[in-house]
C-alpha cells in the first residue's frame, strides 16, 4: 500500500532466527516477504544482517552456533536505508519483552530508533491480552504506541475476530486503527495512508 501512494519503502528485520539453509545460505522467511512486499529494495542481507538457524530466541539461536548476536549491529544494520527511502519499517522478533541479543529486548531497539511504534496483533483468541499486556509493556518502558493494527493470519477467523477490537478499545487508549483480513486489498488497508501521509 505504501509503495502505492507513491512512497520509497525500506524493509529492515535486525535479525532472525529459525532459518532455513538454502544452498549453504540461511535464509529468513519474513525478511523475503518484507524485501518482496516492498518492491526488492536493497538486497536481502540489508533487509536481514543476522541470521540464525535454529528457532529459538535470537540470543540462544546465536549461541547454538558459536556465536552472539552483535547488539551494536541491530541498530546499525539500519543505517543503510537512510538516505534511500521515505518509509522504513522495522519488524520485531517476537513481542516488545522478546530478547534479541544478551541484555537487549525488542523495546530496548524502539527506543534506538527515532520511530513510530505500532502493534500489530493477529486477530484471533488470545488477541485482547496479547495487545494489552504489549502496550502496557510499551507505556512502562516509556514508549507509547501511535496504534494498533489487528490482522488475520490465516484466512479462517474464529468468532473472536469480530468482537477483539471493540474490546481493546474499550480497556486501552491506544486506538484500533484498522483490521486487515487475510490476503486484504488496496480498501482493506487504506487507513495505512492515513499514517504515512
């Protein structure tokens, strides 16, 4: 939708871990769908600097290697987007308490970047706590979220789907800004102008 309006859109995942190898390569399934989505800005090692294999926290994955995650490296990898586009999203490994190298969780990285933090929640059971307990966490480590997008992830809503926002917005003062059903259109996502323009 982003790069509809007419914006240059950068993808950037600071690392990953349940790879798969392809050809000697690890190879991080979000980071394509994000660099794919995104017109193939860059190349894939821009889009996701740091690999790992097995599925575990990236801290873990890293060390089932030999290795460590570079923590300087999360914030840095993203400077090569810098001068190059208009719109940088960054995806998250796992929720905002989610460790991505020894001592830094994913909040610790928002609050690296001079960003806009918004939620995004697969619209099913669970949906409610899930997005409560993520912008409490936010509010509690000093990040306040711009919104909240729901989404569904398998085209197979459960009967929750239809009632989660009214709830969120009834306990949170974070706003729902919309919902995106499974495979959703240009109308479905329109409200992602708003944010951008």
């Amino acid at each position: 939708m982003l790069r509809r309006i007419g914006k240059r859109v950068g993808v950037y995942k600071p690392v990953a871990s349940g790879c798969r190898k392809v050809d000697g390569v690890l190879v991080a399934d979000d980071a394509i769908a994000l660099w794919e989505a995104a017109g193939r800005p860059q190349t894939l090692d821009n889009v996701c600097p740091q690999r790992f294999l097995e599925p575990l926290a990236p801290p873990e994955a890293a060390a089932a290697e030999g290795k460590q995650v570079d923590g300087d490296l999360l914030r840095g990898g993203a400077d090569c987007w810098n001068d190059n586009v208009d719109v940088l999203i960054v995806e998250g490994a796992g929720g905002l308490l989610s460790p991505l190298a020894n001592g830094i969780l994913n909040i610790d990285l928002v609050q690296q970047f001079d960003s806009t933090l918004i939620i995004v929640a697969a619209n099913r059971l669970g949906a409610i706590h899930q997005t409560l307990a993520t912008c409490a966490a936010a509010a509690h480590h000093g990040a306040q979220p711009r919104g909240i997008i729901l989404c569904d992830t398998t085209g197979h809503p459960d009967a929750s789907a239809s009632t989660n926002a009214d709830q969120i917005s009834s306990y949170s003062d974070v706003p729902v800004l919309g919902s995106v059903p499974f495979g959703g259109n240009e109308e479905d996502v329109a409200f992602i102008e708003k944010l951008f323009s």
